[in-house]
C-alpha cells in the first residue's frame, strides 16, 4: 500500500512538474509572438528616439524565425538619410568575437594552442614570454594601454601600434590579474595573422563572413567602404538634439574594427548558436563574449562602443533566441540596453529615459567649472573646457570632446552616459571639486587640479 501511495505520488509529482513545464513554455511561446515582441520592441525604442537617444536597427529572431525587424532614425540626420535594415554600422567590440572566433578556428587546425606564449608570434612585448593565448582571449595579460590622441585620431600602420605597445609597461603579471584590453585583442589580430600567414581581415573574409554569406561586413580603421552606412552621431547641449561627428573614431584590427550590419550580425548568432565550426561551447569560456545570467536564464553577450555608435547583440542557447542591436547615437541608452532587452522577450519593467530639465548657466559660472580633475579610482586625467559656448569634457588624450547640459546651480546631465555632475565651491567661490553620480553606482569624487 506504501508502495502503491509513493509510486501515485510520484506520477502525480511528474504530471503535476509536466504541466508546470507546460505552462512555462507556453507562457514563453506567448511572449515570443511576433506581433507582441515587435510591438513591445516600439514601446521600449521609441521613447528613446523621441529623446534623441537612439537611432538604429533592432532585429530579434527565435530559431530561423523573425520575431522584430526594426529601424528607427536617420543613417545620416544632416543629408536625412533614415536608417534601413540593411544599413551598415561599426559594431566597435562586436568585432572581438569574431577576432577570438579566428584564433579558434586556427587552434582546430592545430595552428595555434591556448598555451602559446605570446612571444613566440609577436617577440619584443614585455612579458612576451609567459602571456599566454588564452590570457589574450580572457583579458588577463597584463598588457600595456596606449593613451595617445593620434590612436583616435590617425590609422596607424599595424607595425606603428607594435612599436608602441612594445615600449609600455605592463599592468600587471600575466594572470595575475582581469582587466578588459583593446591591445590584448590587437596582439591576437597579428597572431592571427602570423599563425595563418594572410591579412586579419582577409582571413575573417575567407573563413567566416564568405562561408556565412555574409556581405555587409568588414573590416575598417575608420572610412567605411562606399555602401549604405550609418554616419556616427552624439548628443547635442539642447535636449533632444543630436550633432555628427567631427570625424570617425579611428581603431586598430582585432579589438573593434569590423563593420556590419543587423541582418549580418544575426547570420553571426546563427551560426554561433548552430555551427559547430563557431560554437563557443566547446572552450571553457565563450571567449570574445561575456557569459550572463539576469533573471535566470543563461545567455551570451557582446557590447560595444566606438564615439558616435553603440551596439550590441545576445544570444540565449537553450531558447534559441538572438537580438541585435545597432546605433548611431552614442548615449546614456547603451547601459540599459541588456536588461530591457531580456525584459522585452521574456516579460518585465523596461526603461524609459531619464528628465533632464534645462537650466540657463551664468558664462561666468561654466568657465569656473573648467580645469583638469583627477581621481585616484581612474588613472586618466579628465579635462573640462568651454567649447561652442557650452561646458564639455574628454578623458585623458581622447581627441573628442563631450557637452554637459545643465539642469540646475552648479548640476549637469551627461547624456552620453545617463550620469549626474555636481561640482563643490570653497567658500571663496571656488570650485574645488566634482562629483559623478552614474545611475545604480555609488558617487565618483574628483579633486580639481588647475585651471
């Protein structure tokens, strides 16, 4: 009789867990309705649009099948050119994933090993001899930063970058530390190309955007071949506004140089999710990518940013579920993008953009606020001047200056990154300090320097 009670309570449980599973998949299966996925995209896009916040292409898909095909915004505002499925954005660190999915390639071929030390393909980078690939792939090298306006600025010769990266000193021993580095993926673009014996971007053509038939990328420093591409753009000091480039961002290979587009990138997911030759599951991290986990549901994940563009795209395996995310407009919206994006498929609170009221600031007050501020948690300088009548910033060398709006006495909003700027007189009147509040962070304090 026991037997017979456990065993019904046992069927019972299973029935009961087969219905539950049920319930969720469907409640899963209703979600990613097309019609209400597309129409839950607009209602988390639009509101950034109308701010001035975004200008792009969303594309999600389930499977082989489409869920949201969208475009919002101008490729070009000052020829008003409006975005297009097909338009071509630079996807900034996007492009790690396909530099790290080229030395993977080249490892099955048994061209290159997680092991190699760097000094073996590029001799001369201190510590050159027990960096390893694998620390490249999981930017945990140690490798020297470069901080020069030219870099931004100027496409050096790949032999220019070397001689350079050769020169500074390390961040730390190899492994003994996790800092996020464009250089490390530099030096795996010239391991790439010493291992395979052809150019970085030729390689990337013939072994991945070839075979994925995928026409609308490649490989750029800083123009983008003629094509139906998306002019970078930022925020302007009046809301709402948003101003081009004064010139593109330039970027060396490896680390953000490919260009591309949503239906492009979606072919990427595809072949990721059901491409052995590109499943990343087969490494004990999913290098190029970050490995997430929001509300319970596993995913991998890529952001980037170059000045003017945002972009980012997800993939959740078990669901088969892929988004992309292509931008124009460089603002404070790019932070918000993974958690909306979840909470857009699978159901949940999206956000809508901040308010920053306008505020009319004395000449007199903004040119006190200028000066060079330094704070011990960041090791770059950050610099304040007047520019065009307006308060605007850059860190360090970075040759493109960014405006502060403001919106009270002394208070700023900083629409590129959603964050708060106050800033601290003595009782002189002089300012003696500013404080950044990034939204879900804790305050940043910086001491003024000078003038």
């Amino acid at each position: 009789m026991k037997r017979f009670l456990a065993s019904s309570l046992i069927l019972s449980l299973a029935i009961s867990g087969l219905a539950l599973t049920a319930t969720v998949r469907q409640s899963v299966q209703t979600l990613m309705n097309a019609a209400g996925i597309a129409a839950r995209v607009d209602d988390w896009i639009q509101p950034y649009v109308a701010a001035g916040d975004f200008s792009g292409a969303v594309l999600i898909a389930e499977g082989d099948r489409v869920l949201a095909e969208k475009r919002y915004g101008m490729a070009d505002f000052v020829r008003g050119v409006p975005n297009r499925i097909g338009t071509r954005f630079r996807v900034a660190s996007l492009s790690k994933t396909f530099t790290a999915a080229a030395v993977e390639i080249l490892i099955d071929r048994g061209k290159i090993h997680l092991s190699d030390p760097l000094g073996s393909y590029v001799p001369g980078i201190a510590n050159g001899g027990q960096i390893t690939v694998e620390q490249l792939l999981s930017h945990q090298s140690g490798v020297g930063a470069l901080d020069t306006a030219d870099r931004y600025r100027d496409c050096l010769d790949p032999s220019e970058w070397l001689r350079r990266l050769r020169q500074v000193k390390p961040l730390f021993a190899p492994g003994k530390g996790d800092q996020y580095s464009n250089e490390g993926y530099f030096l795996l673009a010239l391991i790439v190309e010493r291992a395979s014996g052809m150019p970085y971007d030729r390689f990337l053509q013939e072994n991945i955007f070839g075979p994925l038939g995928m026409k609308d990328t490649g490989s750029a420093c800083r123009e983008l071949p003629p094509g139906p591409n998306a002019a970078g753009h930022v925020p302007g000091a009046a809301p709402r506004s948003v101003v081009p480039l004064p010139f593109n961002e330039a970027v060396e290979i490896g680390p953000g140089s490919i260009y591309s587009s949503a239906r492009d990138m979606l072919a990427w997911l595809r072949a990721v999710d059901t491409n052995e030759a590109f499943s990343v599951g087969r490494f004990k991290y999913p290098y190029g990518w970050g490995r997430r986990n929001y509300s319970g549901r596993n995913l991998i994940e890529q952001s980037g940013i170059l000045e003017g563009y945002d972009a980012h795209m997800a993939l959740y395996s078990q669901e088969h579920i892929r988004a992309v995310v292509l931008g124009n407009i460089q603002s404070g919206f790019f932070n918000r993008i993974p958690k909306d994006l979840e909470a857009v498929l699978f159901g949940g609170k999206i956000s809508r953009p901040p308010e920053a009221n306008p505020f009319r600031a004395a000449a007199q007050e903004l040119k006190s606020c200028a000066g060079e501020y330094a704070t011990d948690a960041i090791p770059y300088h950050q610099t304040l001047a007047i520019q065009s009548d307006a308060l605007a910033m850059r860190w360090g060398n970075f040759p493109f200056w960014r405006g502060l709006a403001p919106i009270g006495k002394d208070a700023f909003f900083f629409r590129y990154e959603y964050a708060t700027v106050r800033f601290t007189r003595d009782k002189a009147g002089n300012v003696i300090q500013m404080s950044w509040q990034w939204e879900g962070g804790d305050p940043m304090v910086f001491r003024k320097l000078g003038p």
